[in-house]
C-alpha cells in the first residue's frame, strides 16, 4: 500500500510538472512572457480608487477608448488603498512592458507627502507618465441658512464658522486650510469620509461652508440649495463663468485635482508610442469628451513630460506655502 | 399623481423582459449560492457581484435585488434541512425548522418560510416607499450627532439582543470596534496600528472579515464536526403548506411583518435582531409556549418573516441616509457605487427614476423568490445531498476567489484565511461573530460622528441633549441599556406571584 | 456516507415505491422521533462545553489584546476629551475590552454553557486551515489551478475520506469548473497559470 502511495505521488507530481511546463499560455502569474510585438494581450489599467468615484469613472471612460484604438481588451481593476499608493507602487514595480497601466491622481503625489511620513510618499521616479487627462475644480460652497454670500461675507463672519473638508490630505483640505490661513479666519474644520457627506453637511447647515470637487457640488449649486463662494483654479472654471477664483479674490491657493496615465519606468519606445497613440485617440472620442463635459472636467491633456514638471512644481508650491502659513495637514 | 407618478413609472422598467430575465437569473443563482454551507447572503451577495457589471446600471441593480432575496432564502433552507444557519438572522430559524424537517414536515417549513418571506418583503416595500421619502425629507437634519446616537443605539442593540453570553457579546463588539479603527485616522492623518503595512493604510474592508468570520469559519468547524454531520432528507414533498399550517402561521406573519419593518430600520443587524425578537414575541403569545423549540410552525413563520421585513426595510436608512444598517447592505451599497448609484439624501430627489427602480425591482425579486422556491427546492435539496466531502473545498475555493474579486487583492483573501481561523476559535470558545462584524460595520461610523460632533459642538457634550433627534436616540438607547435590568426586576415580581397562586391552587385542590 | 456510492453522482433518488415521508396532516413519520427524544438525542449529540480551562485562557487572550490595545493607543496620544488625539478612541475601546475580560475571567471561571472542547478532530482544522494558507501563498507564484486542486484532493482524500478515483476525478472537474466561471466567463484577474 504504502508503495502504491508513494507512486501515484509521484505520478501525480511529475503530472504537475509537466503542467507547469506547459504554462506560458494565457497565465497572468510571474514576469511577463517578453513577446516582441506591442500589445501582447488584454492590458490592465489599475485605479487606485474605489469603483464608482470619479477617479474611477475617469479611467473606464478613458480605457473605452484606448482599447478600441489598440484593438485589445483593457479592463480597469480597482485596488484601492491608501489614496491610491498602494495601486501605484505596485504598479510601479511591475515589468515594463506595457501590459500595466496605473491611472494616478496629482494629489497623491503633490499633497499627500504633506500629511504622511517621508517613507509612505509616493514619487514619479518609478514611473512613466504617458499623457495628461483632466482638471477636477475644487469649489468652497456655503449654507443658504448661513446666508454667506462671498469669502468677505466669510471673513467677516462674527460668529466662529466650522469648514467641511473632504478628508486629510485632500486637496480640499489644503485649499481650505490655505485661504483660511492667508485670510486669518479663525474657524472649526471638520473632516468628512469624502464629498457626498460633506456637500450634505453644508445642505442641512450642519457645517456652514465646505470645499468640495465641482462636480459634486454643481447639481446642488444649480438648485440652489448650496451657495458658491470662490473656486480654486488658476482661471475661472468654464462651467462657474460668475464665480470668482481665490486669486482674483486676492488669495493665493492654485489648487486642483489632476489626472494622468503612467505606466512602470522602463517603457520600450514602440510601446510607449503607441500607448500614447491610444490615449490621443481616446480623448479625441465624442463619447470621452460629452464624459468630461458631464463630469465638469476641464481637459488638461499635455504630455507625460510635462505632467511630471508640472506636479513636481506643484508639490514644491504646495511644501512652500504650507510652511509659510505653518499649515499642518495632519491635524494639530 | 405628483407622488406616484415616479412610483409607477419605476414599474415599466422593470417589467421589460431583459429585466425580468436577469431578475431571475439573480434569484436562481442567489439561492443557488446561498444554499451553500457556510455562505450567508453578504457572502453570497460579495461573490456574485462581478456577474452584474457586464450589465446596464438598471438591469444590475434588479438582478443584485433578485441575489439579494435568494441569498436570503439560500440561508433558510440549510437551517431547516442540515441545521446550518447561513447567518445570523436565520438562527432560529433552525429551532423550530430542523426538528420539523426531522418530523418529516420540511416542505411545510421551507413553503411556510417562503410564504412568510414573500409577505413580510412585501409589506415592508410598501412601507419603504411611503416612509423613504419621509425620512429623505429631514435626512438633511440629520448631523454628526444624530450619527452618532443611531451608531451607539445599533451597536448596543447588537450587544444586547444577542443570543448568548452577554459579556462575551460585548467583548466582541469592543474587538469590532477596535479593528474598525485600523488605518489612518481620518482626523489627524496619524497611522494607527497598520505597523508600515500600506494594505493596511485605508482600514481593513470588511468583506473580508465577514466572509472569514462567518464563511470560512464555518468552514473549518465543519471539517471538525463532519462526522457530526446531519445529511438532508430525500425528498422534500408538500412545499405548499395545508389551509391548517397556513391558518396557523398567519397570525405569526402578520406580527412578523409590522415588527421586522420596524426593527430593520435601526442600524446594526435589524433582520437579526428582529427574528430573535419575532421568536420571544411568538413564544409569548402562544396558548401552549412549550411547543416551541419542538417544530412549531409559528416559530418558522415569524422570525423568517420578520427577518426579511427587516432586510427590506433596511434599504431605508441605506437609500436615504447613506448608512448601511448591516452587513449585507454595506455590500449592496458598494454594488451600488459600482453601477454609479450614490445612495444618500440626493438620492431620492436627483434621480427619482433610479430611487424607484431600485425599491420597484425588490418587488419583483421578491415576487419571483416565491414563484421560484417552490418549484426549485427538490433542486437545492439534491445539491444538499452531495457529499460535504466535495462541497467543502468548493465553498472553501468559492470564499478564496470570491474574496480576491472584490478588491483584487491577495491581501484580502489572506486576511479571509485568518479571520477564518479566528471564527473557528470564537465558535470554539463560546463567542459569537455577528457582534464583532456589526461593531465593525458601524464602528468608523461612531467614532468619526462622535469627534465631529465635538468639533462642531465644541467638545461640549451636552448638546446631543439640546437637538431633538439625538435626544430622542439618546432616550431610547438608555430605555434599552436599562431593559433588560427591569425586566428582570418585573419577571421575578411576576414568578413569585404565580408560585404563590400555584400554592394557593394546590391548597384548595 | 463514505466510498459506497463514490462512483456515481452523489444524489440518491428516493425509489418511487417510497411512500415520501411527509405528509402535513399526519405528522409523525416512521422515522420521526417525538420533540422530547429529539431533544435528547441533541443534548448527547452536542459536543462538550469548553469548560473553565478554555474560559481561562480565552479571557487572558481578551486582556492581553485589551491591554497591548491601550499600550498602542497611548503611543498614538490621547489628547483630551474635548481635544481627542488619534489614541483616545481605540483605548476607550481597548479598556471596555480589557474590562469585560476580567468579568468573564470572574462570571465564567466554572466553565459555563458555550464553547466547546477540542477534539481529536481538531486536527482536521488544523490541516485545513495549513492547506488554505498554503493556497494563499502560492497562488500569487503558480496561479491558482495547482494549489486550488491540491486543496481539493487533500479535502476530498485526505479530510473527506473520499476514495482515490473519485477525489482525483472531483477535484479535476471543481478545479475546470471554477476556471470556466471565474476566468472565462467572468473575466476576473485571479492570478492563473493558464
């Protein structure tokens, strides 16, 4: 009996062996078979958002159309964490070949460092940027209850205000934290998990202001129920022709929210081209612009190079301004 | 017309045969996985999830309410043939129906429980959409402390209606609570007990704890007790209950229905909750209180009944407020993300069509659960009878897979792994899991509308008292913290006066 | 339950002669037993309580966690009520625990009604539980498909007690199925060799 085990083991393993042999087939495990020829299958775009939020809705949007002009399959997979590092670092660390994509926010690279430790900071090194995607506005709205109009109406508010922000180490949080600082208004910030709860917040005047993504907040400042203040990009947002930017209020807080697509450093220039290729496609699709036009994003599509100058100053801004007011991202 | 004009309209989308169709795929399937050992309906609900995001938002959501109610139902049928509750809320499910099925009557049981579900979900619909807009209406009133009061409310009620040690049940809401806190802390940025680990960064998911608390735990204790194994009868024969059962159980549904709408509207396990308290309510109103326990009918009709009242009617806070009450609808409100549905007070306001598809579809689902059960148990009954050797190491492999879909992640499924092996040693040391999964469900949810509101009130405490809704919340949570104190207290008055009557009986006999 | 049927599908029909066992009007079927032998035969069924021992040791485990809670909770700083920092939540939470802990060391040190004993089944979770993690390692390195059939064959064989012929087939046949339904037809990203 124990002969006949020790067999069949052995048969069932050099079964295995032979299978292992085999592989090579479709697998998804281990470094990627190095086949000359660019795409060599299905390619991945990892979003390091949870299904269903704009970051997310931003990259299927653009996937859609980047594999129709590359003629494969392009599944977007959600591994969310971490505000997106821990999708980008591994993504980062995955084989160049141009079968990965990581599709990365700005802000995790130009104000999260802000609020963490220096080792949890995510950097562009490891990265190839391809192309830039979009501009996502943040806008201050107030209670109508509260009856603020304007940031002046803010400023000089005698009574003590409390500030929704959208979460630590969020852009909403630093342009808040910025023009409250610059103008000296003493007030209470109270974080929230994300946007819909803090634009319900400002709705049932449970908080008097907050600084949410535009598109959020248009369908509620376009009923009425929530009253635009100031938005916080560098020129007026073409869907807020009325409303005033910080800067033009006299502040200085260039803060939006940017999109890219990257992919890990080491690309193969055939491969990159022809990524790059895909994504000029798909953002020249009606289908991708009536997306952003819905979604109130304002096209930002430059290139990989350009994007990675741009976040780098910005993170430099960012690093520049909180230490001159002494703003602390990471609470008190 | 203003009112139910969306109403009626909601009913035209989902009556298009797509619709229908996938309605019906997703109760076969439902209970097709939920009858599964192990897997109760969040599990169900987790695994089934990539099978709708192939398809149109509106169509998903039906087919998601169609898994939702075989999940659901999955769960009743392996508590009355194997004595293996899906999930909590159908633990008593096993009381009455398993010695029923032992006395040859499980088709009664399985028809009385299907009846009884089909009733409860319905009336609970109805009153989902009276109410739903009533409450969406001051949802907006709704602050950092009124969160706050309905969290602390859910997770002592959690603690407190539990079935077994009390203590230990408050143990286990604390260890709930605590893993809740993993991650960054939301307020100062600060890592809390991550120790470097990024996965960790954003808190542990909680599919993963449940579906290794209540799945693979599961699992792992009945490769112990197999040889314990209880295996299903043969054949299951009269699914519709007679005129006497029906007339029997009627009283017991309709109880169940009003108290599981009710009791799911609170956060923290409301079906769970309310099939313990349909039980009580049923044993106490009973002529003959001993029968239960002894294959009732009354003791499967009710809590079965409440328990989907209460699952339906928890789609209210979920839809208006944004709060899942439990759970399985913390998986539906990540379903309903994916399809681009942010349930919450816009909700209702911004996109009506959307709002009554959603509650329209339960109709339907519930609907076809009844036209379907029926038919389809002798189905179910076969899968039952494959060897347990074989089902394991499939709902072993389901759980694993499953789990990795969710977020892609391998981290996750590691983590199912060893809550599984927790779940086995909670069982082993006499701990329940349904405190520890609710408390961490609800946990986040404490803690950051508890600091809110003492940033918003200024760190001063009393005014939870001076709003009226948390102070209502507050009244109640202290009604129910000191219950069972006077409860007592009345039962003991109660017993020394009927031995008294007793003696005074006996002396005159 | 074991070989007898291993060839053939494990559903056994019940012979048409078979008068079903049920019938509503008349409740007690040949095999039924009455709800007080029911009862019985759970109470000797039913595993043994885990005792004062297990209550004991799970109770220090509680206090332990409770205890080492709070030490990290004050490591992360607590603040003041009115000003929590990020440790004054988990170590409220940690000391309910830690305190509950020592009331159950009191209240259970009989035993008690709940839990149950280890057995030398026990060890039948314990190669389970070996096997799922061993799964979990290796699927990252060799994709699914080997480890989930080792799994398979070692529960079907080994902890199952199925006969060899049938566990190889089984396990070969749950193995192409969840292949077909979670990479073919769902399309998922499971890590695969194939």
């Amino acid at each position: 009996m124990k002969n006949r085990l020790t067999r069949r083991s052995l048969l069932a393993l050099s079964a295995a062996g032979a299978v292992l042999a085999l592989s090579a087939c479709g697998g998804n495990v281990g470094g990627g078979s190095a086949s000359a020829e660019f795409p060599s299958g299905p390619i991945t775009l990892t979003v390091g958002q949870a299904p269903g939020g704009s970051t997310d809705l931003i990259a299927r949007a653009a996937a859609d159309g980047m594999a129709d002009s590359l003629g494969v399959a392009l599944p977007v997979v959600n591994k969310p964490g971490a505000n997106g590092a821990l999708a980008t670092e591994e993504v980062a660390a995955m084989a160049p070949d141009g079968q990965n994509l990581v599709l990365l926010n700005a802000s995790l690279i130009t104000i999260t460092p802000l609020a963490v430790s220096e080792e949890e900071a995510v950097s562009l090194d490891d990265l190839d940027v391809l192309m830039g995607l979009s501009q996502d506005d943040y806008v201050m709205v107030a209670s109508t209850k509260s009856g603020l109009k304007n940031f002046d109406d803010i400023k000089n508010s005698d009574k003590k205000l409390s500030f929704g922000t959208t979460g630590v180490g969020t852009g909403s949080q630093l342009a808040q934290e910025l023009i409250l600082a610059q103008a000296d208004v003493e007030g209470t910030t109270v974080p929230f998990d994300s946007g819909s709860p803090a634009l319900t917040a400002v709705m049932g005047d449970q908080v008097q202001v907050s600084t949410v993504q535009l598109g959020e907040a248009k369908p509620q400042i376009d009923a009425g129920t929530v009253t635009p203040i100031v938005v916080f990009s560098a020129e007026r947002n073409e869907f807020l022709p009325d409303v005033p930017t910080a800067i033009e209020a006299g502040y200085e807080v260039p803060v939006s929210q940017y999109r890219a697509i990257a992919a890990p450093k080491g690309l193969s220039d055939d491969a990159k081209q022809k990524l790059v290729a895909s994504i000029k496609d798909a953002v020249a699709t009606d289908a991708y612009k009536s997306f952003n036009e819905k979604n109130m994003l304002t096209p930002n599509e430059i290139s990989g190079e350009e994007v990675t100058t741009e976040w780098n100053e910005l993170a430099a801004k960012y690093k520049e301004l909180t230490d001159e007011y002494s703003i602390s991202l990471a609470g008190k | 017309m203003d009112f139910f004009g969306p109403v009626l309209d909601g009913f035209g989308t989902v009556l298009d045969p797509t619709n229908l169709l996938y309605c019906l795929l997703g109760v076969v399937i439902g209970m097709l996985i939920g009858v599964l050992p192990g897997l109760g309906p969040a599990a169900t609900i987790a695994i089934l999830l990539p099978l709708t995001y192939g398809v149109e938002p509106v169509t998903a959501i039906i087919m998601l309410a169609g898994i939702f109610y075989g999940a659901q139902y999955g769960g009743t049928i392996t508590s009355v043939l194997l004595r293996l509750p899906g999930e909590a809320s159908s633990v008593v499910t096993v009381f009455d129906g398993y010695v029923m099925a032992k006395q040859g009557r499980a088709g009664t049981a399985l028809g009385i429980a299907a009846i009884g579900s089909f009733i409860g979900g319905t009336i609970a619909i109805v009153g989902l959409t009276f109410l739903a807009p009533l409450v969406a209406s001051f949802a907006l009133d709704f602050g950092p402390p009124e969160y706050t009061a309905l969290a602390l409310l859910g997770i002592l009620l959690v603690a407190t209606i539990s079935g077994g040690s009390k203590i230990k049940a408050i143990i286990a809401a604390a260890v709930g609570l605590f893993l809740a806190t993993v991650g960054r802390d939301g307020f100062t940025g600060a890592e809390r007990f991550t120790f470097g680990n990024l996965s960790l960064a954003d808190g542990i998911d909680f599919v993963p704890i449940a579906m290794g608390l209540f799945g693979v735990g599961e699992i792992l204790y009945n490769l112990e007790e197999r040889h314990r194994a209880v295996s299903a009868p043969l054949k299951v024969a009269n699914v519709w209950p007679a005129g006497k059962d029906i007339k029997q159980a009627s009283g017991a549904i309709g109880r169940g229905s009003v108290l599981g709408f009710f009791l799911g509207i609170l956060p923290g396990g409301g079906a769970t909750i309310s099939s313990l308290a349909s039980y009580a309510l049923e044993k106490k109103t009973a002529k003959d209180p001993s029968r239960f326990g002894k294959g009732a009918i009354e003791g499967v009709a009710g809590p079965e009944t409440a328990n989907n009242a209460a699952a339906t009617s928890s789609f209210i806070p979920l839809l208006t407020l944004g709060i899942p009450a439990n759970a399985t609808m913390a998986i539906i409100f990540g379903a309903l993300l994916i399809q681009g549905v942010t349930p919450g007070p816009q909700l209702i306001s911004n996109d009506p069509e959307l709002f009554w598809g959603v509650v329209n579809s339960m109709y339907i689902g519930n609907i076809l659960l009844l036209i379907m059960s029926i038919p389809l148990i002798g189905v179910f009954v076969r899968i039952l009878r494959i060897r347990a050797a074989i089902l394991a190491p499939i709902t072993a492999l389901i759980t694993l897979l499953g789990a990795y879909t969710i977020r892609n992640s391998m981290f996750d499924v590691m983590l199912v792994v060893m809550f599984g092996a927790v779940g086995y040693l909670m069982k082993k040391f006499g701990f329940e899991p349904g405190p520890l999964v609710l408390a961490f469900v609800l946990g986040s949810l404490l803690e950051s509308n508890l600091r809110r509101s003492l940033l918003v009130l200024e760190g001063d405490p009393s005014g939870f008292l001076t709003r009226p809704i948390s102070a209502t919340l507050l009244v109640v949570f202290v009604f129910v913290a000191v219950w069972p104190m006077i409860k007592s207290a009345i039962d003991q008055h109660k017993n020394r006066s009927m031995a008294v009557q007793a003696v005074n009986e006996k002396e005159n006999a | 339950m074991q070989a007898k049927h291993a060839e053939h599908p494990p559903v056994t029909a019940a012979s048409p002669a078979d008068p079903g066992p049920v019938q509503s009007e008349n409740d007690e079927s040949p095999e039924a037993l009455t709800p007080e032998e029911l009862a019985a035969q759970w109470e000797a069924e039913a595993p043994e309580r885990a005792g004062g021992v297990a209550n004991l040791a799970s109770s220090l485990v509680v206090l332990g966690l409770g205890g080492a809670g709070m030490a990290l909770s004050v490591g992360l700083g607590l603040g003041t009520p009115a000003a929590p920092s990020a440790g004054m939540w988990p170590f409220i939470v940690s000391l309910i625990a830690a305190a509950m802990a020592v009331v159950q060391l009191i209240v259970g040190r009989r035993g008690g009604k709940d839990g149950e004993k280890f057995s030398a089944m026990s060890w039948y979770t314990v190669i389970g539980f070996a096997t799922l993690i061993l799964m979990v390692v290796l699927m990252p390195l060799i994709g699914f498909e080997i480890p989930a059939l080792l799994l398979c064959f070692v529960w079907m064989r080994w902890l199952g007690g199925e006969r060899w012929r049938s566990a190889v087939l089984y396990s070969v046949l749950v193995v192409v199925a969840f292949y077909a339904i979670f990479i073919a037809a769902l399309g998922t990203t499971i890590p695969r060799l194939f």
